[in-house]
C-alpha cells in the first residue's frame, strides 16, 4: 500500500498507493452494515444519531471519492525515518523563505495528518495567503507513532515523553538546531511534554488544549465567570464525555477489534469526540451544511486514513499509554516549561480556557488569544485562523531568526 | 426469525426460529474478520486477547452449532407478552410438585436468559437432582427489555425500577400472588429495585451482587472489608470503561455490536477479570471452568447477534446509570422490610462480606459464602447456585 525509496541512510521518501482491492473491500463493508435501531433522544446524549452515521455512509460509499487521500497526501513531500524502533511518517514542506522558522506540528485523537493539511499553505507561503515573508515556517508534520503511515509500536512504553523525544530527534535528524512546536489535543500533550523537556534547539511552544486542566482543575482559579464555565464544561466532560477516554485509556485492544472490523463502529467512534465538533461534522452530513473547512470529504478523509492503515488499536493504545504514564508520574510535579508558551483558546472547545488557568499552568506564557470561531479541530476548521494565531504566537521569536 | 401462537389474549407461546441465512451472514461475516495487531501485554490489561478472541472466532465459524442452543430453548416452554408497551419473552416452567414456590429470576448484562438454563432442572425438578420436593420452584425466567427475544423499548424511561414493576405485573398475569425474585448483575439490580417497592405478592428475594454497594458508602473495618473496597476501587480505575461507555454512549459502541460479530464477542468478554480468564481458558487451552464453556458462551454472545439486541442492551445502562437519563439524579426508595437472601461467590468483582449486607439491607434472612463460582455464579456452577436459592428461601415457604 506505500512504497519508500530510499534517499539516505535515515531518511527515506514515502508515497501512498492504496490498493484498488482494499477499497472495494471497504466499500463492500459499508453497503454490508447491519444497523442498530434508531437511538430514543433528539440530540447526541446516547451517542452518535443514526441519522448522521447513515448520510454519512452512503456519502461514503456514493460520493466520496478514495483517491483523494493518496492525492492530498502524495502532493505534499512525505518521508519515513526510523527513531526508536518506530518507523515514523512526516511530512516535510520547506518555506520558499529560507529565514523561515522551522515548526514541528502535531495532530491528535481522532485526528491524523489531515487535520493539519489545509495550513501548509498559510505557514509555509504565507505570501500567498495574506502575510508577510516573515511569517514563514519550515513545516514538519510527523504522524504520531502508530497512527496513519507511522508503525506501530511493537513494545510498551510510547507515552507522550517518548514521542516528544522523538520528536526532538526528528528535528535534529532534519538539521534543525532551532524551532518551535505546535500541537492540539494529543498533539498538544506531545508539544508540552517537549516544552517540559526543554531539548536543544527548541525555543517555544504553541498550544491550543489545555491538558493539564484535567489533572490539577481543583488548583485552578473560579472566580470569573469564564472560569465558572470552564469547570462547568469539565465537569461535564468528566460525567457524560469520555466514555472513549476511558476505555481507550484501559481497553485499548477491546475496542480495537470493532475499530478494524467495522467501517460504521469505526466512523461512529471518531464522530463522538466532544459535543461541538460532533453538531458540526452531524450537520455537514445531514444537512449538507459544513462548519468551516470540517466538510464531508475531510472528514471522510481522515476516517478513511485510519480504515486504510488498520490504526484504530494502535491509536487507542497510545491513550492506554498515556494513562500509565500519569499513573506512573502520580503524585510528582512534572518539571516546568522554561520556553516562551503561545496559548490560543479556540471557543467551541471541550473546555475553553481561560487565560487564568493557562498563566497557571504555564508561567512563561508569552502570548495569549481568544478567538471568536473554532472548535476543538481548530486547524482542520478553520486553517487561516489558525494559521494566522501560529504566525501571531511566534512572532515575538522571530527577531531571533535571522540571526540562527 | 420466530413464530408466536395465540393462545391467549395477553398470553402467547413462543418458538425460536432463526433463518439459515442469518446464520450465513453470521459466518461469513466472522471468516472475513480484520484484525488488529496483538496487544502489547501478557494479561487482559488492554483488553480482549487477540489469541483469546481468534480462538473463540474459530470456533464459532468451524465447530459452533446455534441450532442446538435453539432446541434447547424451545424445549423450555416460552411466551410472549406486553408489558407497558414492551413484548417481554420469558420461559416458564412449572414444577412438577404443585406447592412449589414461584420464583422470577433475571439474568445480567452481557447475559440472556442462556446463562439460566441449566438452572431449570436444579430449580423445578430437584427431586431429579439431589435435592427434595419441598425445595421445587415454578421458574419464570424473563428476558429483560431490550435483550435477547424481548422487545427494544421505544420510548425513554426504561430503568430498572420500571423493569421491577413490569416483572411484578407478569407474575400477576401469570396468576402467582405469592412469589420470590432473585437475580444477579442488571437481573440484581431489578431484583434489589423490586424489594423496595414490596409489590403485593413478592415475600422474598435474593441477589448475588450487593447493588447498594456501587451506589453508597459501605464499611471499611474490617479486613475483607477493606479487600472488597479495594477492589471497587480497581473495577472504578481500570474495569468500567465498558460501563461508563454505555451509561453515557450506547449509540456509538451500539454500530460496532450490531456491525461486527467479533467487536460484539470481545465487547461482551471483557467484563470482570475472573470471567474474564475462564472463558479465555476455555476458547484457549479448551478446558473451561464449571458450566462456563465454549458452547454457553456463544450460545450467549449468538443471542445478542441474532437478535441483534447490543445497543438496546447497552442503552439499558444509560437508563439505569447514565447522566443524562430520565432517572439520573432519582434516589431509589428505601429497601423495604421484604426478606433478603444474599450469596457471596469468591470470583465476582468485589467480594462483599456480610456486614455490607446487613448494611444494606434491615431484613437479612440468609447470607453465606461459597467456595466457587463468579460473576456468572448460576451460568458457572448452576448446581452450587441452585443450593443456594433453595437454602436461601427455605424459610419463606
């Protein structure tokens, strides 16, 4: 389903060729589901509606069009490159400006590459799409180990530290002695990780979820009345919303089965992320009425990525992961992150924090914005936005560029 | 998939008869399975062994024989009726001795009215197995809303409560006006919720998982006190997750139990540990504890694929449990001053010792412990949990 070429001794190149016979298989299994009967509420709270999941189905098996991922992806520079005994998947898209601030981009859970597609443009050739040469980055967009085209790992122990040292190796590997990182969701766990250990070369981090709310939300302030709603929101989150947490945090190989077997079980399983996202992805299909970029065809996308590279267990696995390394880190106070911290609070996230919370957490906050639109799949959703908070978060580094 | 007689207004017999082409279906959806890599551990801790759940695929496409569980359910007498707009199927068998006492017992989740079945002889004709005419009971074995041959519900407000009052509704219909209930895991639940409304009629009961412990503060004296609160706690930090899914998104992992015979297997073998190893050891190594052997446990796990019961069984969670339900947040009334029987058997998820029952409960009849059996205490060691129901209600009749 890929072929690598090598290009040198570490780094190889990588194309994606998907079989004409996995497709039909895929599309097979689609026609084939049997469906469960209609939920008995009129909103999201027995999870994902059946009304959605079958427009999204047959959009699936009628409209969608499979090439487009080897198309989107192929388009873009992709490498392999082993780091410890992970193959790992990225692409690399250097700025035409070649002062421009080499940046390590990470997606999350449910997410994949995809998300990050649609902000290649606006970072790497910002020239063309409303900013300045100066606003440029060098991107490097890895897959986390065992998502998509990365492997998956083969033995314990690939908690988010250990994918934030890989990262630090990747950029070394890439000849990159100084850059800055950005993430979101599990993405934003692997660049705080990175933040706290402080590898050479890194100079500052972006983030756009606040992780650490969910570990330490009683040392938080709640006086104002956003962080009144912030607490709200994770109370909820906590009553209502992780059911998928948890059980990929304990039974990562349970769900893993229906995650391979079953296109629907699978589309279902990444649909029930947080309530905002799952109303927008629900109306682009229902009603044909996409939010921002979070059409049908990216979406499908994505879901696709993780049908094709059979990645729903090994993803899930990295929660079990994650789960044990804060089990394992209970009780002490991970070291601080002493680089500058971006921080943008997207407003239709799980928990929109507010900058209280993200001053608390991170003392060397440096740049702090509320957006007006945007969700949790903030660089899916809206890719300019987010572009131009990256631009916005780094700028204060920038004078340091030219003289790397 | 079945055919139903009339042989009363409210009353109908009842036979299972599933088409081959489900059972087509069935296997070639199994053969065309896709699997995962295997887990990264050597014990269940992320889950469903992929040796474990190919073992037991293979048997299912190659070995497994449905339409023995399906004669054997059809000959038990069966029915059908409405209760508050829910076709509820139950088997019904009466004793051969007359004054036998009327006993309604549930079954759990992921459990059916299959993990009851060796129980009929034990409990209807113990003169046949070791046991004297005084200990006979005329059996009602229910199959719970949304599970199994019942119907799904339709409309909200299914929780165990309502449950309660549907099965004392049935054992009027079926003209019994003094009755025991018993039940363990959901079937306990609606047992436990039947002894708080003491409906007319109901003189006893007996569980075999203490339901106020999961809700309530229970005593942590002692030493086995301690040991059972430990292992609450470890249930609540790694073995809820297909709880909490299904109290809160019964919809979501419900595509992927309709869909995919091998997602609804794993989905259904991964409850508690102590199970969970003895089914592991039967598809494994073929040698299965007690009566939990490869053909029960897929003649179970069969149940809910073909009658294609996984979500409306998970969504029952969500009514019972889930944040969000009609009932959250609703206190249960008071236990009344209805007799309790409890056993505790050593496997299941937490191992509750006397005091907690007492605690739960002001009218304590019988308690003791055995030395076998689990979570599936009447599917696993039906003679063992016969002797104890009988021992239990002894003092009732």
């Amino acid at each position: 389903m890929t072929t690598t070429v090598e290009t040198g001794a570490d780094v190889r190149t990588f194309r994606i060729e998907v079989p004409e016979e996995k497709l039909d298989d895929l599309r097979r299994r689609i026609e084939a589901t049997r469906w469960p009967s209609k939920e008995l509420v009129d909103d999201r709270s027995q999870g994902v509606q059946l009304a959605t999941i079958k427009a999204l189905a047959d959009y699936w098996t009628s409209e969608y069009d499979f090439g487009r991922i080897a198309e989107r992806l192929n388009g873009l520079p992709q490498s392999t490159t082993e780091i410890d005994g992970v193959e790992i998947h990225f692409i690399h898209v250097r700025s035409e400006h070649d002062d421009a601030m080499p940046l390590i981009m990470t997606h999350g859970w449910p997410g994949s590459v995809i998300e990050l597609l649609d902000s290649v443009g606006p970072l790497t050739d910002p020239t063309a799409h409303g900013g300045g040469a100066e606003d440029a980055f060098h991107l490097v967009l890895p897959s986390l180990p065992g998502y998509g085209f990365s492997g998956e790992p083969t033995e314990l122990g690939w908690g988010v530290g250990r994918t934030a040292q890989a990262w630090a190796e990747l950029m070394r590997r890439l000849g990159y002695t100084r850059y800055v990182a950005q993430g979101g969701d599990v993405g934003a766990l692997v660049t705080d990780a990175m933040g706290r250990q402080g590898p050479d070369g890194l100079v500052g981090i972006h983030i756009n979820l606040l992780t650490a709310a969910l570990a330490i939300a009683d040392q938080l302030p709640s006086d104002a009345d956003e962080e009144r709603a912030a607490l709200d929101a994770l109370a909820t989150f906590r009553a209502s919303g992780f059911g998928y947490f948890l059980e990929q945090a304990t039974r990562p190989q349970t769900i893993g089965y229906a995650l391979l077997d079953s296109p629907v079980a699978l589309a279902a399983w990444m649909l029930d992320h947080d309530t905002d996202s799952y109303y927008k992805i629900s109306r682009a299909f229902v009603d044909g009425q996409p939010t921002g970029n979070l059409t049908r065809d990216h979406i499908l996308d994505n879901i696709t990525l993780y049908w094709l590279t059979g990645t729903g267990t090994s993803a899930a696995r990295a929660y079990w992961e994650s789960g044990r390394e804060q089990a394992q880190a209970a009780g002490q106070a991970p070291p601080p992150v002493s680089v500058p911290v971006g921080f943008t609070t997207f407003p239709g996230e799980v928990v929109p924090a507010p900058r209280s919370w993200v001053q608390a957490v991170y003392p060397t906050l440096s740049y702090f914005n509320a957006v007006d639109t945007g969700g949790h799949f903030a660089a899916w959703e809206e890719p300019e936005l987010f572009s131009d908070e990256i631009r916005a978060a780094f700028k204060s580094l920038g004078h340091e560029r030219r003289s790397s | 998939m079945s055919t139903t007689v009339e042989t009363a207004t409210e009353i109908r017999t009842f036979r299972v008869d599933i088409p081959q082409e489900q059972l087509d279906d069935l296997r070639r959806r199994i053969e065309a399975t896709r699997w995962p890599t295997k887990e990264l551990v050597d014990d269940r801790s992320q889950g469903v062994q992929l040796a474990t759940l190919k073992a037991l695929a293979d048997y299912w496409a190659t070995d497994y024989d449905w339409r023995k569980a399906e004669a054997k359910l059809n000959a038990l007498p069966q029915f059908m009726t409405e209760i508050d707009g829910v076709e509820i199927h139950f088997i019904h068998v009466r004793s051969p001795h007359e004054d036998a006492m009327p006993l309604i017992m549930t079954h759990g989740w992921p459990g059916s009215v299959t993990e009851l079945l060796d129980t009929v002889g034990p409990l209807t004709d113990p003169t046949a197995h070791g046991g004297k005419a005084e200990d006979a009971f005329h059996l009602v074995l229910p199959s719970l809303p949304g599970y199994g041959f019942s119907g799904e519900p339709t409309e909200l407000g299914w929780e165990l409560g309502r449950t309660a009052r549907a099965w004392a509704e049935l054992m009027l219909r079926l003209g019994y006006t003094r009755y025991v209930a018993q039940g363990g895991d959901v079937g306990a639940g609606v047992t436990d919720a039947m002894g708080r409304q003491a409906p007319e009629g109901l003189i006893g009961i007996h569980t075999n998982l203490l339901v106020p412990a999961l809700g309530g503060v229970m005593p942590t004296n002692t030493d086995e006190e301690r040991a059972a609160a430990a292992q609450i706690a470890t249930f609540r930090q790694s073995g809820n997750g297909y709880f909490v899914e299904m109290a809160t998104r019964p919809q979501t992992i419900g595509y992927a139990l309709l869909d995919s015979p091998v997602a609804l297997a794993a989905w259904m073998i991964d409850h508690d540990t102590d199970s969970y190893y003895k089914i592991s050891r039967a598809f494994v190594d073929d040698e299965p504890v007690g009566n939990l052997t490869r053909d029960h446990i897929l003649d179970d796990i069969t149940t809910y694929w073909l009658t294609g019961t996984g979500t409306s069984a998970a969504r029952s969670y969500w009514e019972a449990y889930g944040p969000d339900a009609p009932a959250a947040g609703v206190q249960p009334p008071p236990p009344s001053q209805i007799p309790v029987g409890f056993t505790t058997f050593p496997g299941e998820i937490w191992r509750t010792p006397r005091s907690w029952v007492d605690n739960s409960y002001p009218n304590v009849i019988y308690f003791n412990e055995v030395d076998r059996g689990g979570h599936f205490a009447a599917w696993e060691e039906p003679e063992l949990f016969s002797t104890e129901i009988r021992a239990a209600f002894k003092s009732l009749r």
